[in-house]
C-alpha cells in the first residue's frame, strides 16, 4: 500500500505549480481572444511601453516578478479584453 501512494503522490502538482498553469493557461487564452495569432504569440515577447512594464517584455516582468507578475499580466489582459 505505501509504494501505491508514493507512486501517486509523485504525479500531484504543487500549487505553486498549478497557480502559474492557471495563470499562462488564461494569458494564453485571453491573447487568443483580443489578437491576431501572429501578435497574440508575440506579445509577450515584445517591448511593451505599458507604464507597468517599463519598455521591456512582459515576459521578463513575469521572470522578475513570478506569480505575482503572472497574474497581474493575465489581470492586464483580461481588463483589456473586457474594456477596463
């Protein structure tokens, strides 16, 4: 029984883990929604003169910022899509 639950425990994510899915999951998504696929695959890498990202690419405000960064850009992108 102990090796059953070891083998099972490995395949569960953290919720640190499953709070970034969630997070580039929904960034995705909503980019899909607002641009055109070429811009909604770029954006994130792309200098952004956002006063929140300072000229630089959202992704590296993600890799500054971890989850928290990750969820203010998908907050950012929601308000966006919903005219905020």
């Amino acid at each position: 029984m102990a090796v059953y639950n070891a083998q099972r425990e490995e395949g569960v994510l953290s919720q640190d883990s499953l709070t970034r899915i969630s997070a580039l999951v929904g960034l995705y998504k909503g980019l899909h929604l607002l641009f055109s696929q070429p811009l909604a695959d770029e954006w994130v890498s792309r200098p952004n003169r956002e006063a929140i990202f300072e000229n630089d690419s959202p992704l590296n405000f993600m890799i500054r910022g971890g989850i928290p960064a990750m969820l203010h850009i998908r907050n950012y992108i929601d308000a966006l899509r919903g005219g905020v």
